[in-house]
C-alpha cells in the first residue's frame, strides 16, 4: 500500500515539504543523499583519514566551497563517522562568536575557539557539567588574563530552579559579549604589545586543562575534534575597503602554524575566495558541485554526476511520486528530470529550487487519467526563467565569464575588494564553477554560455550569432539534453 497521499493537492503539498532547497540535511535525515560519498573528490574521506593517523597528536583542516557546495550537510557527516568511531567530534557555529565584517585576529580566534567548545561541552549530552559549566570555567580563566572584558554581568534574570536553562542563559551572555564587545581585539592587541606570545602560552593551557577534564570524564575516548562552521561567511564590504580579506590572508601566511591546538584536531570553513587568490592550495580541501559535464571542447555528459543528481531527486519524490509528478520512465530514463538536473549545473540547491519551479508551474487539480502532473511545457518554462535569471549579467562580469569558459581557469585580476566581491559573486550565484577532474577545473553554467558569448560579442562589436537550441527538446522519448558547446578550446 502507498505511504503517499492519494489525494492530488495533499501530494503536492507533501512534495512541497520535501522541496525546500535550504532545509540543511545530514545522516540520519531523511531526505540526506551522500552525492560526495564515494567519489575520488571527497574531502571528508581525506580529513577522517588525517585524523586517523594522527590521533595522539592534533591536525589542522580547512574546508572551503562556494554558496550551495553543501560544506555544513558534509560536516555534519563527518562528526556522525567521527562520533561513530569513538571521537568527541563536536561542530561550533562562528555565526554566534564573529561579527560577519569584522577582521580575524590569530589570538582573538583561538580565544573564541575556546569558547566554542566549551559551549559545545556544555550541550553534550554524554558529558556531565553539572557542578560547573565548561563555559563559566572559560570565563574565569579569561577574567585572569590580560584581555578580561570589565563590566560584564552574568547574574539578573536567570532562570531560578532550572540549572539547565541558567546554564543555557549564561552560556548566551557569553557568546554575545565576546561577539560584540568591540573591546576584546583592542585589549587582545595591547596584551600581544605588553607580553609577546603570553596570550598563545595561556591558551595552550587552559585547552590542555580542558582536554584533562574530558578524559577524566571519558578516558576511553579518541582525541577531541573541534569543526568551526560558517567561519567563510566573514567577508568584506564596500565599507571594510578589503581589511577583512587582508586579515584572512595574514592569518594564512603569518599565522598558519599557530591555528593548530596541541591534542585537538581542528577543522576550519575558509572563504571560497582564498582559493582563487592562490592562498592555501595545499591547505584548503575545496568542496565541489556535482560534476555533470568533462572538461573537454564539447562538455560531453557526466553519466555518474547525473546518477548522484538523480538519486536526490529519488530521495525527495519517492519512486510512486516520481511516476506521479513526471509520468512513466520512458527507456529506463526521465528526459525531463535530467533537463533540469542539466539545469541546476550540478548544484544540489538549484536542483531542488528547479523542482519546486516546476511543482508551482504545473497546472492546479488532478491531471487527466494517465497523465503526469507536469509537462514538457511547464519545465521549458521553468528553465527559461532559470536562464533569463542567470544570464543578467554586467558587461565585467560577462568578461570574467568568457575568460573561465575559454580557459577553462580562473585568473584572479588583482588582488582588490571589489575584484574579490566580484568573482565571489559569479561563483556563489552559480554562474562559474570549480570542478572536479584530476585537478580542480573551471567553468560556467551552460544556460550562461550563450548569454556570455553574445555579450562580449556586442562589447567588441561584433555581429550577433544565433543561440543554441533550449535545453528540452520536442523529439522521441530517446532524446537527451546535451550540453552547449564551446569551440576552440582544447581539451584537458
């Protein structure tokens, strides 16, 4: 018997809770695909094997991956195998400690590292805290150094009788007070100027004390893992004239060394930009879309990125609702769910964004007897609107695109704000791409190509070219989505 509704509305509002392309899935969740899991490419692989083999020591990993790539659905895949095999794996939201503009600092990093896993102790359930919480044990020990924030009261209205929610309520005082307190890098600058290297030596103490604690706790644990999600999110604005960019980099090259926390692997998100400045290339694991084209002349099809496309798609309609909303397989094959995976370039965002499209485009009340919910005709209409939205594009930005289709590379054109601001935002929106092959490899949306080449076209003065045929095309039921060409270029 179907789990399905059988009524056509109740189906579709089923489906549209199963459509929401920023509801963050990990294992365990149900709708939770593991796309990366597997492949040649993938990072978690790589970083559970570096603590592996250094588990009586630390290691230091940065992860980074533009907009959609799926960075916080990984990590929380990698603190579940983690956890499974005996670690304290534990994952911190830099959301809660870092002001989105503000500039990093080495020794205000490590400070508010610190306090992330305190917070994260403090949550476990398998950890007692119940005499003191690790988070007020972080506090008095930084009320002793030389960047004590002054004026700071923990007391007023906690929770009387539920230990648990006062703990929480302190815990939150915390982090806003060191988020927000503008004072904390001024005094962490004046202590560095007083005594060089104190503010380091007393934090390499005060986490030795705490990693004491947690195996008093639970001697038979592996070593501790601290991940820092949503750091890659500090960045610059117009207003911070490029300093926030210029700390990240300072913080990569003079200070490398130093994120390292001696009995603690520590895991890191990093800006996506760095990797196009040339920073951190053996450092960074980049976190790819799915690749659904080679890097060759023609962009030939990707058979396995478009199995892993379509397993997400399975994931989300079941097989009854697959047959439901597109209507039989035609030859073992769905020509309209590979359009749109083609579509979605490879990202798992854009793909469920596309299928709600095209759940809203479809007609209302049931379809005819034997046929599907939506049409041939509502998915061109979905695509169309997808193109038009990408292919909105400023005569420097259609620049930047030609030269990444052509060169299949990406040339950082100088180091400024507005050039990082710039090529940031071509790479987050999905108009370019870093892909996965032997070596990392660049590449613009397919729905873009023709939209770029026209406009650089009309930049030169040259005349305009027709466009290629749209994605969907009228033909037999064999008939699949190729993706646009580009000539010239030679293969890799």
């Amino acid at each position: 018997m179907s789990s399905l509704p059988a009524d056509d509305l109740a189906f579709r509002q089923w489906l549209a809770a199963r459509l929401k392309p920023h509801e963050t899935t990990q294992p365990g969740h149900p709708l939770y695909v593991p796309v990366n899991e597997g492949t040649d490419h993938d990072p978690v692989k790589k970083i559970l094997r570096d603590i592996r083999l250094n588990d009586s020591k630390e290691s230091l990993n940065l992860v980074s991956g533009f907009s959609g790539a799926g960075k916080s659905s990984e990590l929380r895949r990698l603190r579940k195998t983690l956890a499974d095999e005996g670690y304290d794996a534990f994952i911190a939201d830099a959301d809660e400690y870092f002001m989105p503009n503000g500039n990093v600092d080495i020794e205000v990093l490590l400070i508010k590292l610190a306090a992330a896993w305190c917070d994260q102790l403090d949550q476990s359930e398998d950890i007692d805290a119940a005499q003191q919480s690790y988070m007020l044990r972080f506090w008095h020990w930084l009320k002793k150094t030389d960047v004590a924030l002054e004026g700071v009261d923990l007391g007023g209205s906690l929770s009387a009788g539920d230990s648990a929610l006062a703990k929480a309520e302190i815990n939150a005082k915390i982090k806003i007070t060191l988020k927000e307190n503008p004072a904390l890098i001024q005094r962490v600058q004046d202590a560095r100027t007083k005594r060089p290297g104190a503010i380091r030596a007393e934090l390499i103490l005060f986490f030795s004390e705490m990693i004491r604690a947690l195996r008093d706790q639970k001697p038979s644990s592996l070593s501790p893992v601290l991940i820092l999600d949503s750091f890659e999110k500090l960045s610059d604005t117009p207003q911070t004239a490029g300093s926030v960019a210029e700390s990240i980099c300072t913080l990569l090259t003079a200070h490398f060394d130093e994120l390292s926390i001696k009995g603690i692997h520590v895991i890191l998100t990093m800006p996506p930009w760095i990797k196009l400045r040339g920073l951190g290339q053996d450092r960074v694991r980049l976190l790819f879309g799915v690749k659904l084209w080679t890097n060759t002349p023609e962009r030939e099809r990707w058979a396995d990125g478009y199995a892993r496309m379509r397993a997400v798609v399975l994931k989300r309609f079941e097989a009854e609702g697959l047959q439901r909303f597109f209507g039989e397989a035609q030859d073992g094959s769905r020509p309209l769910v590979d359009a749109l995976i083609y579509a979605s370039g490879g990202h798992i965002r854009d793909l469920i964004t596309l299928l709600y499209e095209a759940l809203l485009e479809a007609a209302d009340g049931p379809p005819p007897d034997g046929q599907p919910i939506v049409t041939e005709a509502n998915v061109r209409r979905v695509i169309a609107e997808h193109r038009s939205n990408i292919s909105r594009l400023s005569d420097e930005a259609a620049r930047c695109l030609h030269e990444i289709a052509e060169s299949r590379n990406c040339s950082f054109p100088d180091h400024g704000t507005q050039a990082t601001l710039t090529l940031t935002g071509l790479y987050n929106s999905h108009r370019a791409f870093v892909l996965p092959n032997d070596g990392e490899w660049h590449d613009v949306h397919p729905l873009a190509l023709d939209a770029v080449k026209e406009k650089v076209r009309r930049l030169k003065g040259e005349a305009a070219v027709p466009a290629a045929a749209p994605a969907v095309k009228r033909r037999s039921s064999k008939a699949k989505v190729k993706p646009t060409s580009s000539r010239g270029h030679k293969s890799r």
